[in-house]
C-alpha cells in the first residue's frame, strides 16, 4: 500500500499535476485553486 501511495506521488510530481492545471484551467472559477491545493497536500507536493 505504501509503495503504492508513493508511486502516485511520483507520478503526480511528474505528470499528473501539469494535466490537472490544464483540465481546471478557467479564470473565473475559484475551484481550480482549491482543488490544486487539496491535492499537492494529499501528494506531499512543494512547489
């Protein structure tokens, strides 16, 4: 499980979060911002 977790870290790291940000891009909505922040705390990301 924990090897499990820390793949998806990695692949957050690398792939994930740039896809993310392109899918919830939109300026006028607050959600991406939320949704960006809930998940670099759930993936232990530094930016």
């Amino acid at each position: 499980m924990i090897k499990a977790f820390l793949v998806l870290k990695f692949v957050y790291r690398t792939i994930l979060r740039d896809l993310v940000i392109a899918a919830i891009d939109n300026p006028d909505s607050d959600i991406d911002d939320f949704v960006i922040k809930l998940l670099d705390r759930l993936f232990d990301y530094d930016s």
